[in-house]
C-alpha cells in the first residue's frame, strides 16, 4: 500500500521493473537506462523521506503494514506467554502483555495491538483499550515488581476507547491510577512509541524511567484531525494540525518528552520490520542495563522527577 507521497516512488519502481521484464524477455541490453532511472530513484527517496511534514509522519505511523506489538515481541524476543484479564470485568485484547525473555532477561512485555484486517481490527478494537486493558497492564505491572523483572512497553494506540461503556465502567479513573500507580512501580521500566501516541491513552502505560520513539511515530494529546475540528471546525485541516501540535520525534527529543529516537529504516518501519526491531532492541537492553545499576530509591525519584519536568517553563 502507497501514501499519496509515495506515489511517484510507486511509479518510478513500477517502471523500472517493466524495463527489466522487457530486457530479460526480449534479451535486449537495457542496464545503462535502468541505471539512470534506479539513481533517480534513490534521489527521489532521499528528497521524500527526507522531508517528511508532520502529517506525512503521521500517515506512517498510521501505515496498515507498520509492526505492531505482536510483531517486535516475536522479532525481539522468546519465550513469551501471555497474561490475560483484569480480574474485575473482562479481558481487553486491544492491550495485551505477558511474560518474556529479552536475551536471558526475562521481563514482563506489554503493548497496544492493532488488527490487520477488519475482523481483528475489530476484535482489537482498532487499538483503542477499554479500561479493563488499563487494569490489566497496571495487574501485570505489579505483578513485575512482586517478581522483581523489568517491564517493557510498546506504545502504539489513536487513543483510549471514547465509548459509553468505557466511560460507564471508569476510563477516566483506570487511566489515572495508572498514572499514579505506575510510578511507585519498583522495577525499571522502558517505554516505546512504535506508532501512534494517542493522548491518555499512550499515557496510561507511558508513564517509564525511559521513554523512546521510532522515527516516524508521533506522540501527541489528541489528534491532528481532533486538533483541527476543534480549532479550524474541519479536519481538513489536519496537516496544519499536525505542524502546530509539534508532535514528531524530533519535537519530542528536543523538549524532553522522550529520551532517545530509534532509526527506521528508509520508507518506514514496515519497509524492514527486521532491522528496526534490532534497533530497537538494542536501545531497550541498553536502556534496561543502565535502569538496573541504581537502587530502587533512587530509580523512583528520578521517574517522578522526569515527569514532574514536563511541561515547566519560566516567564519574566
């Protein structure tokens, strides 16, 4: 699947392999022309890739083919079993987690999960965790600390459920204890936006001693198109949206919201879902190593302190 950007990339690769189809079959010399058109390409990329707006950020974030949490657990780690339920109502598979082994540390692994096509889509409630996901990851949570095992966290949802369900049984109020609760978490904790990072709904398991991002996630308190209904009354105008909410990776690290971007590859993380999960597997055991050197007094003040910080600023 092409974004609209992507579009002359999709038509520069969709003719070069016509080149090389027509060569091959009708064996005729054609590599010094196929060479221009491939160094073109490249260039293309570059300029695109590149110079990515906010919005086109957004729109990879929002990729169909983008790996979700599933994917990094399979491609980072073994031996995973999941956990289910919120021993109060029902269990949410829009949040799921579980047991791991991240090389041969074991840890406990959560995360929104999104659908590949419309059933589970709609089983996973398109990502979007009713408060049930949020006990549950706040249940595994503790439950982590009771057996003294780092947690791992990968950020990936639009937003918590809106629904009156949801609203009936407490989002608001599972979403802040998290908040509350996920502070006094006595283990390190590394958080990942790996897509989107929808308002409280990223945040009720956001809340980490270290909190990354792949390049071309967004982490945001609502979105582009949500920004632009309310301010402008359309969401045609999400890409103006989306420049004003200051919502990339970039954005992020530079006002101190997230600590470190972990690279994608060229096209997004779907073009090479192998090499980022590397990446950022590399950043996590990194991350996690540093996280166990201090003592549990220690790790608390600093996580309450990093997130105190947020949003300070002077005036004259």
């Amino acid at each position: 699947m092409a974004l609209d950007f992507e579009k002359p990339i999709v038509e520069l690769e969709s003719k070069i392999n016509e080149l090389k189809n027509f060569s091959s079959g009708k064996k005729v010399n054609l590599s010094a022309e196929i060479k221009k058109l491939e160094e073109k390409l490249g260039k293309m990329k570059t300029e695109i890739y590149d110079g990515l707006t906010p919005w086109q950020r957004v729109q990879l974030a929002r990729h169909p083919q983008r790996p979700y949490t599933f994917d990094y657990i399979r491609l980072m780690m073994t031996d995973f079993v999941e956990l289910h339920g919120d021993r109060l109502f029902a269990d949410d598979l829009a949040l799921v987690g579980g047991f791991a082994k991240l090389g041969d540390k074991k840890v406990m692994v959560m995360g929104h999960q999104k659908g590949r096509d419309t059933k589970e889509n709609v089983m996973r409630n398109f990502g979007c965790a009713h408060p049930e996901g949020y006990r549950k990851a706040i249940r595994l949570m503790q439950l982590a600390e009771k057996c003294n095992i780092p947690i791992v966290i990968f950020i990936d949802t639009p937003g918590a459920y809106p629904g009156i369900g949801a609203e009936e049984r407490g989002q608001a109020q599972a979403i802040a204890c998290n908040l509350r609760d996920m502070v006094k978490i006595a283990v390190p904790i590394v958080a990942t936006i790996i897509g989107e990072g929808g308002s409280g709904g990223a945040l009720g398991i956001g809340i980490a001693d270290k909190v990354c991002i792949l390049q071309n996630a967004y982490y945001s308190v609502i979105s582009p198109e949500g920004c632009a209904s309310i301010l402008w009354r359309s969401s045609l105008k999400a890409p103006e949206a989306a420049q004003a909410l200051k919502l990339t990776a970039e954005d992020h690290l530079k006002f101190g919201v997230v600590d470190e971007i972990i690279p994608e590859p060229e096209g997004g993380a779907h073009r090479d879902p192998e090499a980022v999960a590397a990446n950022l597997k590399k950043a996590v055991t990194k991350h996690l190593k540093q996280l166990a050197a201090l003592s549990k007094k220690d790790l608390l003040n600093a996580r309450y302190d990093k997130f105190r910080k947020l949003g300070v600023f002077e005036t004259n």
